[in-house]
C-alpha cells in the first residue's frame, strides 16, 4: 500500500495522511498446448468455465492457446511468448533447459503407453527399416523412441536415414507414400496406423513409462498462476474420470477438436496412462525411477549433441528432483521436477 501524505502550513504539523490503495492489479499469464491426447483437455479448461472459475480464485487471467506444430510451440515458450507450455520430459530438457530456461515440470498429465509408433509399409519389423528412409520430427521424443526400438534390435541410426518432418506433415506424407515408414504419436498415429498396407513395428508401451507428457512452466512465474492452473486441470481430470454423461460428452468435445472420430479418439486414450489422480503422479515425481529415466534421457540427448557445442559432457544441465538429488551441473539447474503443486491438488489445498 502506498500512502501520500501531504503537510499542510509551514510543515510544522502534520495533516491527516490520505492513504490510496490501488486495486491489486491482475496478472496475466500465456499457455500453449499442441495436439496430442493427453493435451486435448487444455481446450476444455476454457470451454467448461473451469478455468475462468480458478482464475477468479487467484486473481489471475491465463490465456490457453493452440499451436499446430509441437516443436513450434516450445520454442515460443523458450523465447518467452509462454509461461507454460505442454511437453514431454526430453524435449523440456533439450530445447527450453539446454537453451538456458529455468524451466518446472509442474504437472504430470500422463505417460505414453503406446501412443508414440514406429509404423511402416512394406515391413514387418524394426529390422525391415535397413536401408529405408524414414520420417520423424528429428531431435525430438520420436527420435529418442527409434533410437531405443534400434538399440533392442542391435541395430543404429546408420542403418537407415532419417528425415526431419514437421508433426503437422508426417501424416499426410505417409499416406502418400506407397514406401512409407515413420515414427509419430497420436492423433497423427492414428491416421498413419490405419493407412492401407501400414504396420506398427514398435511403439512406447515397449519403453514404458519413459515418455513423460507434462505441463512445464517457467520457474519464476507466479505462484498465484501455478496454484490456478494445476487447481483448474485436476478438476478437469475429476470430470473426465468420472464415467458420467458430462464425460461422455467432454470426449467427444475432445475427439471433434482433434479431428478425430469418437471411436478413434477413445483408442487412442487406451494407450495414454492419465493420471487423473495428482497424488499417482506426484508418486511418480518421487520415485526412482524418473531419476533414471533422465539420467538415461540426458546420456541419449548429449550423444545426439542436443545440448549444444558448448556442453563437454551430459552434466553440462542440471536437473533437479524433489528428494535433493541432482543429475548434472548443481550449478547449472535449469530443469526441476516440483509435484508440491500437484500434492496441494491431492490434499484439497488448493
């Protein structure tokens, strides 16, 4: 509160102070999402009155917006057009950590299990691909899914040849091509699956729980938008998990924004592990095993030089998780794992 006082006469005695007191002026905040199953709710925050509901609470106004191309959508959030920003836990650490943006895994949406597929025509297994090119959004998640897929199969990145291609093409480019294979996830998984002569060679259930779908935001946003967003999508997940009527037609809603058939969108959400309950994926946060995935994720993204010309090894980020540990440069941290907000959602606290 400022007060402005003004003295009256000579100054020798004080008049009453006038005290002014401003309305706490609203903060406003940018979220984008691309599409994906387990970012489709993003749209229903808005389209449900939810998040205008939790906005209200925290006297903050947050604006969720669609990109059409994933990569496209987390540089803007690393040139600072987005506060948050939906990606999975590699990409947050090669392209906003890397790229020097303290950035925060607040919110844990899901793990790919079999939303993520190696498909192709004319072959029936990883090692079909010898020689072939294939189409993936290069440096991405769906790299580090072929990588892993060549690794089980004793093959490497020199047995075939990679084609870097934006997620908004990969989809229509294989349905074109009568000697297509590429790597992708859902929903253009869907249309690539179903094309004539098409088969999955291999997708994420193979590597479970290594692809981490989540809400990253940057560090130093507000602690006012954090509690309204994380608050607004877990009321949200209660709705969708509710098997009620009112969910029934949020897939559907769902399904329609994506392009998507009712049918095809309820597909793919059998290989997407929602976690609806935020006290799940806080224990996830926790465990050990997040701690070794991305210790084995930062190896994966050093070799493929996705930290740069400036990084001498893998610790060139540092990485921190809720038990104090640290992967990497403890003087460099520019990726946390925080569930205390997600732990505040399953407490009732928020």
């Amino acid at each position: 509160m400022k007060s402005i006082k003004r003295l009256l006469g000579l100054g020798v005695v004080a008049a009453s102070a006038l005290a002014v007191t401003p309305a706490q002026a609203t903060e406003h905040f940018k979220v984008c999402y691309s599409h994906y199953t387990g970012w489709e709710p993003y749209a229903l925050l808005e389209s449900t009155g939810i998040l205008k509901r939790w906005e209200k609470k925290y006297d903050v106004d947050i604006e969720v917006s669609l990109i059409n191309d994933y990569v496209e959508s987390i540089n803007l959030f690393t040139s600072g057009a987005y506060d948050a920003c939906t990606m999975a836990n590699m990409d947050a650490l090669t392209i906003p950590a890397a790229g020097g943006v303290d950035s925060t895994a607040l919110i844990l949406g899901d793990f790919s299990n079999g939303n993520d597929g190696i498909v192709m025509k004319n072959g029936d297994s990883i090692k079909d691909l010898k020689g072939r090119d294939i189409n993936l959004v290069e440096l991405s998640v769906s790299h580090y899914l072929l990588t892993r897929a060549l690794q089980q199969n004793n093959m490497s990145e020199r047995d075939l040849t990679i084609v870097n291609t934006s997620d908004a093409d990969i989809a229509s480019l294989f349905v074109a091509d009568k000697n297509a294979a590429a790597v992708t996830w859902n929903p253009p998984l869907q249309v690539v699956r179903n094309a004539k002569g098409a088969k999955m060679v291999f997708d994420s259930s193979q590597i479970p729980e290594e692809i981490m779908d989540m809400l990253v935001v940057r560090t130093d946003t507000s602690d006012n938008f954090k509690k309204a967003i994380t608050g607004a999508w877990y009321e949200l997940m209660g709705q969708l998990n509710s098997r009620s009527k009112q969910a029934s037609a949020l897939v559907r809603e769902m399904a329609e924004n994506s392009g998507a058939t009712e049918a095809e969108f309820l597909a793919q959400l059998k290989t997407t592990y929602m976690y609806f309950d935020p006290a799940k994926a806080v224990e996830v946060f926790n465990a050990d095993k997040t701690y070794k995935t991305m210790d084995y994720i930062r190896q994966f993204s050093f070799e493929h030089g996705l930290f740069g010309q400036g990084a001498a090894d893998a610790n060139f980020v540092g990485i921190e998780f809720p038990n104090g540990k640290v992967l990497g440069d403890k003087h460099n941290i520019k990726l946390r794992f925080d569930p205390s907000y997600m732990a505040l959602a399953a407490q009732g606290k928020l």
